[in-house]
C-alpha cells in the first residue's frame, strides 16, 4: 500500500503531466530550437548554417534595422509621456457626473474594440492624399495644408505615432478610471476639512492612490509600444523607405520576404530579452514607488 504522502505526489504528478507535456512542446522546445537558429544561416528550405554570432553582429549594421530600432523606440516614447497623460485627464474626465458620461466612455474604447486591421483600412482611406481628410480641408479653404500623410516622409511616422495614440488612449483610460473609482472617497473629505484644495488633492490622494494603476498603464505602453506591428504593416509597409519601419515589421520582413530565417529568428530574440529588461526595470522602479507613496 502507498502511504498517503507518496499517494498524493503521483495524484498531482499525473494531474500536471498533460499541461507539463504541452508546455514542453511549445513553448520550452521551440525556444531552444529558436536560439540554434538564430545562430545559423537558415532559409527554411536549405539545411541550416552555422555562422556564429554573425547575425546578431548585422543588427548593429543593418541600417533598416536600426531605423525601425528608433521608430519603435519613438512610439514608445510617446506612448509613456503623451498617451499616458492623456488618458489619465481624460479617466478624470470620465469620472465625474454629467448627462453623456456613459456614451462618452463608449465612444472613447470603441477604437480599443475594433480590429486594428479595420481601423487600419479606415484611416489609410481617410489619410490617402484623394482622401477624406484632404477633400475636408479643401472645402474649408484650407488646401495648402493639405498633405499626401502615408506617403511622405515628413509626415508618415507623426502619423502613425497620432493613431497608435489614439487607438490606445480609451483602454488607458478605463484603468485610470477603475483606479479612481477604487478611491476611498472618506480619503477626499479628511483632506478637505484639513484645508487641501483641489490640486493638492490630486497631488497627495489621488495621484499615491493611482500608482498601481499607473504601473499597469506604463507596463502595458511599453510591451504594446514595442511589439507595434498592425498599423504601419497595414497603412504603409514601413514606407515610404523605411520612414514607419518597426522592429516587428523588420523581423517579419526578414523572415516571410527575405527568406533569411535565422537572422529574423536573432532580431525576434534581442528584441524579447529587450523587452524583459525594461519592463523588470520599470516594474521594479514602480513597485518601489507604490511603497514610498
């Protein structure tokens, strides 16, 4: 007879065998074979060559790579000091009482719930220099500001950037505003007969009291920042050049147009060691902040 002990511990090994099983085969094995490939010259149809450290060295080379490093970069950018901001005034917006409040809510995630791709299309059609925007501007009177947006290299990437902003700014803000309504309202009403006005208000209650939501916001911003692909995929192609490049578009073209798997498979890997680094930074740094406030 098995003691119950030993019973146990098989009970639980056959539970989390089909899972560990699974695991393995997906996520464990192909990242293993994902790292032996990026140090091959591999066009998925050849067998692989090892070349050593040779594709990670072209990415410090490879100028559409670095473009599309300093594209992403600048989406992110924006994405923590514009999107952030924003979404934060408008969740304060949003939390108070007023006749249109639920339509307003709705109307600002609807861009959240449509598919990038729609969205996408939409706007290419709007943006288009015989589009929407331009035929818009021309009725008004306002012709000389008219512009060819995706297909100029002044203007593409602000473009892009404005509605990579605005597609995220309503779910931003639907955390900033479930981190307000979390608020304990006594907090507001101690403050007020202790003589705080309505900016130090918001300086030392709500501010402290959203950081956990803060953290979430900037966290997402980032990851959603730096894995951009949809929209300049759909609008642009990363044209004109490589003016809306992305670190995603260049690994995809790498791979599906180039053929040249192994150096997609490197970029993909920097590019997720890249992302591990600075979200445990700024996790670590917004944690440490949630504690002093």
């Amino acid at each position: 007879m098995l003691r119950s002990s030993t019973r146990e511990w098989w009970t639980g090994f056959w539970f989390i065998l089909p899972a560990t099983v699974l695991f393995v085969a997906f996520v464990y094995y192909p990242f293993a074979t994902s790292v032996f490939y990026s140090f091959t010259e591999w066009d998925s149809i050849r067998p692989a060559k090892f070349i050593g450290w040779d594709n990670y060295v072209f990415l410090l080379e490879d100028s559409k790579m670095l473009q599309a490093a300093k594209n992403t970069l600048m989406i992110t950018f924006f994405g923590i000091v514009v999107q952030n901001p924003l979404s934060l005034f408008l969740a304060l917006l949003l939390n108070r009482s007023f006749r249109t409040k639920i339509l307003l809510r709705i109307a600002f995630y609807l861009p959240v719930v449509v598919s990038l791709v729609v969205t996408s299309i939409v706007w290419g059609n709007i943006l288009q220099y015989d589009g929407l925007l331009n035929g818009l501007l021309e009725k008004l009177g306002l012709q000389a500001w008219g512009r060819d947006w995706l297909g100029n290299t002044r203007t593409v990437f602000p473009t892009i950037i404005a509605l990579t902003q605005w597609q995220g700014l309503g779910y931003c803000a639907v955390i900033y505003l479930a981190g307000l309504q979390a608020i304990p309202q006594e907090l507001y009403e101690a403050a007020k007969i202790d003589g705080a006005k309505a900016g130090s208000r918001f300086m030392h209650v709500t501010l402290p009291m959203l950081m956990p939501a803060t953290t979430i916001v900037v966290f997402l911003t980032i990851v959603g920042g730096l894995k951009m692909f949809d929209i300049p995929y759909i609008m642009t192609g990363g044209g004109p050049g490589s003016a809306s490049y992305t670190i995603t578009l260049a690994i995809y073209n790498a791979a599906f147009r180039e053929n040249t798997y192994g150096y997609a498979i490197a970029a993909g890997i920097v590019l997720m060691l890249f992302i591990m680094v600075v979200t445990l930074i700024q996790l670590r740094m917004m944690r440490r902040k949630e504690v002093e406030m």
